[in-house]
C-alpha cells in the first residue's frame, strides 16, 4: 500500500497565488496523475489576505499487512510455542543470584567451595578430597534449612526474585502453545496470560498470573495484579474452552487484584464476583496450581477447580502476613507470627483439605531447578486429568461442589444445628490448669513407680508424646520470640565445626553464642502470664524425669542387693511368703514354722546389717488381719472434702479463688497471691462446722494409726509406713 502525505504552510504576501507541489522520494507530478494509484490534485483556493498554501506530498513505502505473524506460516507445525503472538522472550542476560536472609549462613559455606575450586585450577594442586567434603556439609545444611522452613520462610521463597513465572512453566510442559489477547472490550491486561496448549496429545486452554522476571516486566506486567479487564479476558477465555470441550488449567501466582480507584469504578469486585459464579457451572474438568503466592478474591477469581495443587513452597491467604500484622498487631515487624496463625502453606491447605495435593519443589526452591519443577506440575496434571476424565458432566459439576462446601467441616445431607452457641474467646480446649496438669503428673508417677516391668509400652508412649508436644510448644515459642534465624545459625555453625568428642566442651565462641541464646529464651520465658502452656509441659516433663530417676536408681539398688545375697537366704525366702499367705487367710503358724520364720529373720537382718545397710522398718500384716480398707478410708477423705466445698459454695469464698487464680497466671510468687491464700484458708475455716469436721479428722486418723505391723512372732512392732 503507497501512502501520501500533505503538508499545508502559508507563502508570504505579494507571491503569486500558485500552488507549489513539492515531491519527494524522487516522484514527479505526472507521474502522480499518470499512475494507477492516482491522485487527482484540484484547486483548494486561497485565502482573502492573499497568502499563499504550500502543499508537500510525501510518499511512503508501507507494510503489506499490520498483523504481527510472518508471511510464512507454516500451516503443518506440529510442536513449539508460536513466539510471534507473544511479548514474553528470553531475557538477554541471565538474572543475578538472589540470597534470602535464612540462606546467608549458606553462603559461607559456598565461598569457600568457590575458593578452592580457584586455588586447585591456579595452583593444579589436587584438592578433590577437600571440596568433596564442603559439598557434602552444603548439601546436608541445604537440607536441613529446607526441610524445616518456617511459614514466612516458604513466603518469601514463594515471592523469590527468580521463581519461575507461569509462561516459564506453560512452555516447559506444552508441546504446542498459542497465546491469545484481549478481553473484547477494548484491553488487552497483561497481568493475564491465556492461550491454547498442547500436553501429551491432549488440548487444554490454560489461564495464569503471569509476573516479571526483572523489574522492567514487573511494571509492564503490574506486579501479576490484573485489572477487571483481566478477570473478565479470563471469563471469555473459560466460555471458549466450555464451548469446544477443552479442559482449564489455571496457574496461581499474584499478590491480589489490584486494588486503585480505576479498577474499582470499572468493577473490579463484580468481575472477580461472576467469575466466581461461572467456575462452578463450567462443563470441563478443571485444575488450579498454586505456583507462588495465591492472595486473597484475585487467585480465587479463576481457582474454583476440582482440584487444587500447590507447589511445596507456595503460599495462599485471604491476607498477607505483613498486612494482618499491621491489623492485628500495629506492625509489619510481626509477619512471622501472623504467617504462623494464618495457615497459609501447602501443608496446612492439605492437612485441611483445601489442596487435593502437594507438588515437590527441588532444595533450594523451583528457581533452583525450574524445568525439574515444570515436569512436576506436568505429572500432577496427567494424574488429575486420570480421575477427571472419568466422571461425566454431571459428576463433575457436583465433585466441584463438594469440594468447596466440604472445606470447614461441613458434610453434605447432615443437618445443621439451629441455634449454636458461639464463644468468641480464645480457646482453652488444650490449655491444662494446674489441677489437671497436677493429676497428670500423679497419673504418670504412680504408673511408673507400680510398673512391674523394666518398660511400660504405654508409660513409655506417654513420655514420648510429652516430649513431642514440648518440642512443638518450643519451636512456636522460637518462632513468637524472633529466635529461629539464631537457632538455625546456631546449628549450621555445630555443622561445620570439626568432629569431636562428645564430652569435649564448645569452643569460645559457640559457647558464648549458645549462652546468649539460652539467657534470651529465660528471660522471655520468665515474663508473667507468658507461654503458661510450655511453662505446664517443662514442669510436667521435669517431674516425670526426676520420677523415672527415681525408679531407675531403687532397681539399681534392688539389683545390687540381689547380687549381694546368699543363695541360701533367698530360698529361705520362700518360707516367709508361705507363712504371710497363712496369715493373711487367718490361720494360726504352728510352732515350728513360727521358730523357723523366726531364725530366717535374724540372718537377713545380721546380713543386711554386714551389708551396711540400715534398717528403716519392715511392712508385713497383723497377725492375719487385713490393712484397713481403703474404700473406707476414701469415703471418710470424701466427707472431708464435701465439708470444705460446703463452705466453700456457701460463702464469697468462690470470687477469692477466681481472683486468685488470675493473679497466679501473672505471678504465682508475688505477695498479693501469698495474701489471697491466707485470707482464702482464713474464711474457709470461719465457714465449716469446726467440730463436726475434727471428728472425721480424728477418726481418719484413727484408722490409719490403727495400722500397725507385728512380726510373725508377735513381739517386734514397726510402723505401718516403714520400707527398707
């Protein structure tokens, strides 16, 4: 197509009223009205002022078409992504290495690797043995760092510089790709990519966030925020694969919609709204993946799916951590902790069943091995697709349903309560009060102590399930004082010190570093009303330990004194237990057996006595009679106990023991607790029948006394509570 162009100026006065035609690009004026691309030129007249009109025709050679594909379009292509259709190119130089701050005690350990590899090529020395050995300490603290990340750690490798984009993944997976544009109403929102791909023979129309790989795209790409233009580009792109059958993929990774005043007056709520409403009368399987951070309305908008995966280092959440904390707790500084209350990782998702699955990320995160990552998500794909195909429309559509209303713990065809009480308080389900934790403590004394059994399997399980719940309570209290970062330091430099003897002491500064730590967490334990629930499991798990100490050390004992004694006196044992059962039937010891009971005695005693050990006392019945009932002794201690709670519900007593458990919980040792229970004891006693309660008093004391131990022979006397 030739173009003309005509340039218009005013002649000054006193010329001659002629047009003058200036040709350019070497044409002449015939040949304007000779050729068939004509242009009649006509007398356009001049103004009253006599000035004169300069018209300038240029002529220009043009494209023979605008549209952005080539002329040689191979029709018969079978593979590869059509780049022509698509602004998104490889960068022309590759992105500069990006260090969080959980990875700089890494870092080390990689200068160092670097060093030597330089002095080995400079020197030609063979140092092969040395870097071996530091790729294997960095390879064991990659995987430690990695496999115990905590909620804002993931975050931050989910928002990491180099991740790889949704485009990154999308040409990873197709063996075909068409991106297609515009939301035909007049925008084009890069935000939002969508097209037609091609995985293993199969079709797809695929829908993603798309970010910037540097901060040039960012800006062009809005930070991955879409525009209502972009939701509803999305919606069209849905409508068109509901329409030919062709299943949605759609790949999550935005920060949110985004939120200014042009957006909001052009519908940004409403098109994230009847996108929301569309997904879940679509006819087509749907799949949805979580590739980097998914935030709030603006990943929901195109992730109502049958199912939902996402990457292992992924994150979704109804708000940033950053922006709860500023909410919640009047600042950004505490992200940490309000990324641990939100839930927002892929295992949380999963463990509540929001995510159907969790895909595997390389150590390092996805930009540490993008393609391995790409060929992951592809896996998942094939393996929903499996499922999906199988069920028709109409389970489809109902799958999609169920999913979203089970999440919550709603099942469908129970029905509902009514009327529900709702507490709006913090929870106190699992935090123990001290009676319950003091019970707690008896339970496991008692079990240890009566176990007959070097092990009780479920004494044992009990500890252990102690000792995991106070490793939990510690890491959360970590987490909520600001110390991960230091304890993983801390470990990484225990890594890479020398191997030495287990009982030989830290060196200087490990020590001083570990001190540090330790006084850090006291001080912030020993704050009042602070961490009441690791507080209860310390105390708890440090009176279990001193019991099975204790229990360990009397075996010990048991065992020695076994050794100790002669084979003689242990079978002469026997006849001490068959004269206790005979007492204890109530019958009578002839002479005999009482004389002989009575000389086995005397050499255990004269044994143990050579022994060193000291004889505290001897537990054994009374001449046949029973010790005195324990249920007997229990409904006196009951009285006892229904007498205090009589005053005790009778009086004003019930507001003092309210009032001072919660001065207990901010200080158990100040003077006002000290003076709540002196008044408390002092008003409880004013209250009961005071003569009425000493006589049960006396009259438990009275069984209890009455229990006294007499040998065999009836002559020596020892308390009932004496044990050797």
């Amino acid at each position: 197509m030739t173009t003309l162009s005509l340039l218009v100026g005013k002649y000054g006065r006193g010329r001659n009223e002629n047009f003058a035609f200036e040709f350019r690009q070497h044409f002449l004026a015939n040949h304007l009205i000779t050729s068939s691309n004509c242009v009649w030129l006509s007398y356009l007249g001049c103004s009253r002022n006599g000035n004169r009109l300069r018209i300038v025709a240029a002529i220009r050679k043009g494209k023979k078409h605008d549209y952005p594909w080539p002329d040689d379009i191979d029709p018969h292509s079978s593979a590869g992504a059509l780049t022509y259709l698509s602004s998104f190119k490889p960068l022309p130089e590759k992105p500069k290495p990006v260090t969080l701050d959980f990875e700089k005690p890494l870092v080390d350990l990689e200068k160092k690797i670097i060093e030597i590899s330089q002095m080995a090529d400079d020197t030609g020395l063979d140092f092969t043995n040395q870097i071996n050995a530091l790729e294997g300490k960095y390879q064991q603290a990659l995987k430690e760092l990695y496999t115990h990340l905590t909620p804002i750690q993931r975050l931050n490798i989910a928002r990491h510089p180099n991740r790889p984009t949704v485009l990154d993944h999308i040409l990873n997976i197709t063996d075909k790709w068409v991106e297609l544009h515009g939301d035909r109403a007049g925008y084009d929102d890069p935000a939002i990519v969508t097209g037609i791909g091609r995985i293993d023979g199969r079709s797809y129309v695929m829908i993603g966030h798309q970010k910037g790989r540097n901060t040039k795209e960012n800006i062009a790409r809005n930070f991955a925020m879409p525009t209502p233009h972009g939701y509803r580009k999305a919606l069209r792109m849905m409508k068109y694969a509901d329409h030919h059958g062709f299943p949605i993929i759609t790949f999550i990774d935005t920060p949110g919609a985004f939120a200014d005043l042009r957006s909001e007056e052009l519908g940004q709520g409403e098109a994230i709204a009847y996108n929301l409403r569309a997904m879940f009368g679509l006819k087509v399987p749907i799949i949805s993946i979580v590739t980097g951070e998914g935030g709030s309305g603006g990943a929901l908008a195109i992730g109502c799916a049958n199912k939902l995966f996402m990457l292992e280092n992924s994150a979704f959440y109804v708000a940033s951590p950053e922006a709860c904390a500023a909410i919640l707790w009047k600042s950004s500084k505490a992200a940490p902790k309000a990324a641990e209350k939100l839930k927002i990782t892929a295992q949380e998702h999963y463990k509540r069943k929001i995510a159907d699955g969790i895909i595997p990320e390389p150590l390092g995160g996805a930009h540490a091995d993008p393609k391995w990552t790409s060929q992951q998500i592809k896996y998942a794909i094939n393996q929903a697709m499996e499922e999906l195909t199988r069920m028709n429309t109409e389970e489809l559509l109902r799958h999609r349903m169920l999913k979203y209303r089970s999440i919550g713990g709603f099942q469908e065809g129970i029905e509902v309560e009514a009327q529900r009480k709702r507490n709006m308080k913090l929870s106190e389900a699992n935090t123990l009060t001290a009676l319950d934790l003091e019970s707690e403590i008896e339970t496991l004394r008692k079990r240890i102590l009566e176990a007959k059994e070097p092990s009780d399997l479920i004494t044992d399980q009990a500890i252990e399930k102690l000792r995991k719940d106070l490793d939990q309570e510690m890491t959360k209290a970590f987490i909520s004082m600001g110390m991960q970062d230091k304890i993983v330091s801390l470990k990484l430099e225990l890594s890479r010190a020398p191997d030495r003897p287990p009982k030989q002491p830290l060196s200087q500064k490990l020590q001083e570093k570990s001190d540090k730590i330790i006084q850090e967490f006291k001080h912030n334990l020993s704050k009042p009303g602070a961490y009441i629930k690791l507080k209860q499991k310390l105390l708890k798990l440090s009176t279990v330990d001193r019991l099975i100490e204790q229990r360990q050390n009397a075996d010990k004992l048991k065992r020695e004194i076994n050794q100790k004694v002669p084979t003689s006196i242990k079978e002469k044992t026997e006849l001490l237990k068959k004269a206790q059962e005979k007492l204890s039937r109530g019958d009578t010891l002839d002479n005999d057996m009482a004389e002989e009971v009575k000389k086995t005695k005397e050499e255990m005693m004269e044994f143990l006595k050579s022994s060193n050990l000291k004889i505290v006392g001897r537990s054994m019945k009374k001449d046949g009679i029973a010790a005195p009932s324990m249920e007997k002794i229990g409904k006196l201690n009951k009285e006892i106990n229904e007498e205090i709670k009589r005053a005790v519900n009778g009086t004003s007593i019930g507001n003092k023991i309210e009032e001072l458990k919660a001065e207990v919980a901010k200080d158990s040792s100040s003077e006002k607790v000290k003076q709540l229970k002196a008044e408390i004891k002092e008003q409880i006693i004013g209250a009961m029948n005071a003569e009425k309660l000493h006589a049960k008093v006396e009259k438990l004391r009275t069984e209890l006394g009455s229990w006294r131990e007499v040998d065999v022979d009836g002559k020596t006397t020892v308390n009932h509570n004496g044990r050797l």
